[in-house]
C-alpha cells in the first residue's frame, strides 16, 4: 500500500483527484488539502510515498512547497501550465498531469510511480504471474492479475466484463454477495484474453470481454449487463452470434 495527499485549491478538482486516487486499490489517501502551507506542516510530521499537487495556489505555489521541502515524497503535478516544466525538472518532479486530467493518464503516471516506489518487486511479480497464468482453456476456475504492488485473485464465475483502457484493463466483477468490484491492471486486452476460458468468455468489441453468465439481455447492437449496455462491433458481430447459437444448442 502506497500513501499519497493531495494539493488543490480548486474544490472540483480535488474532488476529481480524490475520485481517481480511490480507483486504485494500492493507493491510501491519507489527507486532502486545499493549500500548500497546510500541507507543509503535514508533511514535516508525517511520511507520504507521493504527492500529488497543483501549482498556481494562493499563499505560496506548489513549486515554492517543493524549494522548501527538505525530504520529498515522490511528487507529480496536476497543472493547466505546461511552461513549469523545466523549473520542475531541476526539482525531482517525477510526472506531470496536464488539466483537464483523465482518468487513462492518471493510472499510468500511478502505476510509473508504483514501478519506481517498489523497485525491486515488479521482477520477482512478472514471474510469479507468468508461473501462475493459465491456458485458454482454464479449468482452475480462476486468474492472477497484477494491482499495483499486488497480486489479485480473481475468481473468473465472478467477473462480469472486462473493459480495454489502452494500456490497461478494468475487470467488473460481482461476488456471491452481489457487490459490485472493479480492479485495474497494467495489461492488454490480449494477453488478458489468452487467460479466459473460450467457453466462459467472449470478445465483443475491442474494447470489451464480456462472461456469457453475466448477459442479461442481448439487443442487435449491444449486450446488457447489470445496468451496463456493452456496445457489440462489426468485427465481432459473427463471431459473438455463432458462440451464442453454440451456446444454445449445448
């Protein structure tokens, strides 16, 4: 688990950092605050892994923080200002997040961080997970996948869809109890795909993989899931029609 806090002046975007940050299950948000002078005293009396922090902020900017600080987490910034740039690399400033921030750019900044903040564990993790993935056809009735510093079971009658983020992916899952879970990994789509079971599991857009037992209802351009509508695309569309008229007939 890594600690973090945030600075941000503005409330709406604090409240969006704050939004991000509880996405990420291996991220603690120990305190948010909306000035760096509060923030300064914080720091002084407590450890924090990274600092997430705006620049342009009344009483003394983000950039003043960092000259002051003597020991300093590992700090990325969230500005609308890209010409802090250089200032910011004569201080140690690890990553930049340029407003307005979404939510792809923020993982990947987070999970940068992770790599450098645990150095020594993504080796020893890459061969655990490449010792514990199973075939296609996957019969262990469940998956390892990696989140942030930890490995995740994940139960695969529990997963709902799986939703591509580029370079990640996002697993919807529902457990026994009906609560709604999702978990987001440094992964393709592909390789995720090689782990699923083609009986259990199908690609319906290239953005999603949906579970056959999670389908609540199937429309000509979508499948519904929940309260989620899974978009089905034209490359897909045959293939998704042929493994649920097999489906059927078994």
């Amino acid at each position: 688990m890594l600690t973090c806090i945030i600075i941000e002046d503005e409330p709406l975007a604090r409240n969006l950092m704050e939004a991000y940050v509880k996405k990420v299950p291996h991220l603690n948000l120990l305190k948010s605050f909306s000035s760096s002078l509060a923030a300064l005293d914080f720091l002084r009396e407590n450890t924090v892994d990274i600092l997430f922090s705006d620049i342009q902020m009344p009483e003394i900017t983000g950039i003043t923080l960092l000259k002051i600080l003597q020991k300093k987490p590992l700090v990325i910034l969230t500005t609308a200002y890209s010409e802090y740039a250089l200032e910011g690399y004569e201080l140690e400033v690890f990553d930049y997040l340029l407003k307005p921030i979404s939510l792809e750019r923020f993982l990947k900044a987070v999970e940068k961080a992770t790599i450098r903040l645990t150095a020594t564990q993504p080796v020893v993790q890459e061969k655990i997970v490449q010792e514990i993935t199973v075939s296609p056809d996957n019969n262990q009735g469940f998956i390892f996948v990696k989140d942030g510093t930890k490995l995740v079971k994940i139960r695969l009658n529990e997963i709902q869809y799986i939703e591509g983020l580029k370079d990640y992916v996002c697993i919807h899952t529902k457990d026994k109890d009906s609560t709604l879970k999702k978990i987001v990994t440094l992964q393709t789509m592909k390789s995720l795909e090689s782990q699923l079971s083609e009986n259990q599991f199908i690609r319906i857009h290239n953005s999603y993989i949906i579970a056959f037992d999670a389908i609540d209802a199937i429309d000509k351009e979508k499948v519904q899931i929940g309260k989620n509508f899974i978009p089905i695309s034209d490359t897909y569309r045959k293939a998704f029609k042929e493994f649920i008229e097999k489906k059927q007939v078994s």
